[in-house]
C-alpha cells in the first residue's frame, strides 16, 4: 500500500501601497493598525482581496496544507530602520 505524502506550504505575506502624501513613514505600529497578522488568526484573510488569501484558497483547492506565519499591511512609505533586526 502506497502512502501519498501531505504536501504542506510555509504562506507569509507582506503587502504595502505606498502613499506619498502619508505624513510620517510606517513604523511597526503602522502595521499594527493595518495588518499585522500571526498564525491562525490569517484565517481572517479568507475571502478578501488580497493576494495571499488567493493563494492559500487555490493552494488548498489543490489539496495542499497551508501553515499560516505571517501577513503584514501598511499604507504608508516604510521607515528604512523598520526591517534592521
């Protein structure tokens, strides 16, 4: 008998729309205020439209086990020092 493997996917999205009008660049709060999502709680993408929650509804369509990570949204030109560890 012939076990098929599960085929599971790491899904991470990070989306931002620049707006250069926006008076102050996005710190980690503006993400906080966006979308700053982890785990299971990017179940709450399902059905939007946003690229990721597509993803995860064709990838699952196709058998495939999602792990929710990380999805981040902010609206604002992202201050340089956010991404420095």
């Amino acid at each position: 008998m012939r076990v098929e493997p599960i085929r599971r996917v790491a899904v991470a999205g990070f989306q931002h729309e620049t707006n250069s009008f926006a008076p102050l660049p996005a710190d980690l709060r503006a993400f906080e205020v966006g979308a700053l999502l982890r785990g299971e709680a990017m179940a709450r993408l399902a059905g939007s439209d946003t690229p990721t929650a597509g993803f995860v509804a064709a990838a699952e369509s196709a058998g495939v086990k999602t792990v929710p990570l990380l999805f981040a949204w902010a609206g604002q030109p992202v201050y340089a020092g956010l991404f420095v560890a």
